[in-house]
C-alpha cells in the first residue's frame, strides 16, 4: 500500500484502456504483481503521460494512491520496445505474453515477473520467439499449481520406459501404463520438449531453439490444457496459429 505517498512502481505496460475523456487505465506488470492505474489525459499527444499509453515498454511510474485507486503523477521509460510490433511473428508472441499474463493473475498471486523480462529481452535480442512463449506459458502453468509429474510415470512412479504423455493426466507415462490408460505413445520431441519447458533455468533460457513443428503441437496441448483449467480463452493463440502456418 502507498498511502497516499508518492512512490515509483518499475515494470512493464500490459494493456491501456480508454476511461472518460482522453484518460487512461493502465495495467502495469511488477515484481510485485500487477498494477491498474489511472492517468489523466494520457491519450493527448501532448500529455505528459503519453508515454504511459505505449504497451510493452517498460517504464518507471511515479504514482500516488487514495481509496484503493492508483494515479500517475510522473513516467519515465526505461525501454522502448514498439520497433518489435512491425514483425508480425514477435507482434503476435507479444500480445500471448501479455494475454497469458492477464488472463492468469488474480490479486495477491504471484507472477513470473523474470521469466517475463527474459523472454521480453529475448525476442528484442532476435531469440527464437515461439521457444520463449512456450517456456514462458510452462512458468504460468507451474505458478498456478499445474506443472506435471516429469521425473517419473504419474500412474506407477516407474523411472524407465518413459514412452507418453498427458497433460490431464498429470505427466510421464511408461510403457505399460499408456497402454493400460489407452494413451498412445508420444513422439521422442514432444517428451523432451516437455521436460525442457519445465525444467529450464531462468539463466538457461536461451540454451535451445526448439524444434518448430513438434513444438506447435505441445505448445498447442498445454494452452488448451490451461484454457479448461483456468477457465479462460486465449484470443491471441489464433492469430499466432495462422502466422506459424
């Protein structure tokens, strides 16, 4: 809580909304959670909050708070990133960052605020966009509760023999389980893929590009898995599905 003092919240512009007149509301992604402020006339060009209407760019604000409400009272940006919305691929890996982020976050919880930055920088620094959003959507899923079982079968614990898995199930399938719980074996990738998106380190998330066409298919079955879980629906994954075609 500010307590009407003046404070500065660092951090990265989620989404701008019109509110009466030219004002703004902003949601502002920080360490400590999302914010939603409010910012007079920062739709006016020559507002000094124009700035603040710029998504994606990551931004210092200077904010006050009476009644729960937060106001801007200064902005000032650290780093712009609208030159990445004229490639149509990091346009599209963007906006699933940032509709994954606000589809999931609900007061008081955390967020992937790091793996957020890492991926942000490297989409800037030309990294393998779909690799990151996927690695990305794994730390939404684990923060919610929802990272699968990967160091063994979920049904029987059994270490070797690794050949499927679910999603719905929990994890890893051996052998004998798949074929008890009819699910069919998963390609060599797709398991891989799994344990890498689960298991990478913040530091290590640009050890690997993926491979694109088995990525598409576990990217595709953990956002419907998250989408049933979480009872949301993520409009932008349509987009980046025609664009990866």
């Amino acid at each position: 809580m500010i307590n009407g003092k003046l404070a500065s919240l660092e951090g990265y512009i989620l989404s701008v909304s019109k509110n009466k007149d030219s004002s703004a509301v902003i949601s502002l992604l920080t360490k400590d959670g999302i914010y939603t402020i409010s910012a007079y006339d920062a739709f006016k060009t020559t507002s000094k909050f124009y700035q603040a209407t710029l998504i994606f760019n990551k931004v210092i604000f200077e904010v006050t708070e009476n009644n729960s409400t937060y106001f801007l009272k200064g902005v000032k940006t650290l780093i712009n990133y609208t030159n990445l919305y004229s490639d149509i691929l990091i346009s599209c890996s963007i906006q699933m960052l940032i509709e994954i982020t606000l589809k999931t976050h609900y007061e008081e919880d955390a967020v992937c605020y790091d793996f957020f930055e890492a991926c942000v920088k490297g989409i800037a620094n030309k990294f393998d966009p779909l690799t990151l959003v996927y690695i990305y959507f794994c730390q939404i899923a684990k923060i919610n509760g929802l990272g699968p079982i990967i160091s063994n079968c979920v049904n029987c614990s059994r270490k070797d023999h690794i050949v499927s898995f679910d999603f719905y199930e929990g994890g890893y399938l051996c052998d004998e389980c798949a074929k008890e719980l009819n699910y069919p074996p998963k390609d060599i990738n797709y398991l891989k893929i799994i344990k890498y998106g689960f298991l990478v380190s913040l530091k290590d998330i640009y050890h690997a590009k993926l491979p694109t066409s088995s990525l598409k298919i576990v990217l595709f079955d953990l956002i419907k898995f998250l989408e049933d879980e979480l009872g949301f629906k993520l409009n932008s994954y349509n987009v980046f599905k025609d664009v990866l075609k």
